[in-house]
C-alpha cells in the first residue's frame, strides 16, 4: 500500500472519528437532560443509522479509495465531497446542544430535516459522479440513485411524520440487507 493511500485512509478516519464523536456527544447530551425531552423515535432511529453508516464508511475507505482517489488532487476532492456531506449529515441528526426549559425532540427534528436531507442529496449526487467519473456505473446504478434523490427530497420538504416513520424504517431495513448480503455470498 502506497504511503499516499495510507495518508488518505488516515485522514478520512480522522474525519469519521470526529462524526463518531460528535454523535456520541450528543447523544450523551441527549441523556443526560432524557426528563427533560420529549422523546422521538424517528430523530433517534436516524442517529443510529448515521452511527451505523460511520461504520460501514470507515470499513469501507480501503475499497473506496481506489487509484483515482489517492493519485490525484481532483481525486481526493471528488471522495471528500459526499464524504463531508456525510458527515454533516451525522452531526445534524441529533441536536448539539439541549436547552434548560423542555425540548420537543420532533419539532426540532422538522426544523432539521430540509437542511439534513439536502446534505444527503448532495452527497448522493457527488457519490453517482464520482461513479461516472470512475466509470462504475450502470443503468439499474442510475434508476436507483434518481429514486433515492426523489425521495430524499420529498423527505426534506414534507412534514409528514408518518413518511418520515416509514422511510427510515425502510432505509434501517436496505442498510441492514446491504450489510448482511455480502456476508452471505
């Protein structure tokens, strides 16, 4: 392994660290205060996929971070594109800080989510460029990408409390496939 790749891999696990960290915080934050929120399910399951996510992103960054990436400037910045909107998006989930009076965890989670999930839609359009540049992308790859960015933008202008209980359940759902699958074949 190049000294480059072992740099890059560094750096991005400094950044994933830092996600991890700022989630974990929070969440402690979160715990800390619990008598004082009013708890919601859809804020939290989102915090654990964005937890999970880290994971699965941090495993990943040897594959990810293929010639093209490490060899050149435009490389690692086409990479870093979705990979800090990634990690914004992790920081946005939960809430940094809580107040002293009570805090309506679901009325804070629509204030975010225009803001959250326009994070991943940029992220999901660099990652489909970054597959096009790298020449790794196919035709079910494209219909696919299209759906998810429909539907993240719906989820980032609706209000819904039930589209949004039935997205991240089904996003929790195709994340624990996705992770699943491959230990299978």
């Amino acid at each position: 392994m190049s000294d480059q790749l072992n740099y890059l891999l560094t750096f991005i696990s400094v950044l994933v660290g830092l996600g991890m960290t700022n989630l974990l915080h929070s969440l402690h934050l979160m715990l800390k205060a619990r008598k004082r929120i009013i708890w919601s399910w859809v804020p939290m399951l989102w915090a654990f996929i964005a937890f999970e996510s880290l994971i699965i992103m941090w495993f990943n960054l040897k594959i990810e971070l293929t010639s093209f990436f490490s060899e050149s400037a435009i490389g690692l910045l086409l990479f870093l594109i979705p990979t800090v909107c990634h990690l914004l998006f992790v920081m946005a989930v939960i809430p940094d800080k809580i107040p002293k009076e009570k805090f309506d965890l679901k009325s804070w989670y629509f204030s975010q989510t225009n803001y959250m999930f326009s994070l991943v839609i940029v992220m999901m359009i660099a990652l489909f460029i970054i597959r096009v540049v790298a020449n790794q992308v196919s035709l079910y790859a494209f219909i696919t990408n299209l759906i998810f960015i429909v539907l993240t933008i719906l989820l980032s202008r609706s209000k819904s409390y039930t589209l949004h209980g039935i997205m991240v359940i089904l996003v929790l759902i195709l994340l624990q496939i996705g992770i699943i699958l491959p230990m299978i074949n």
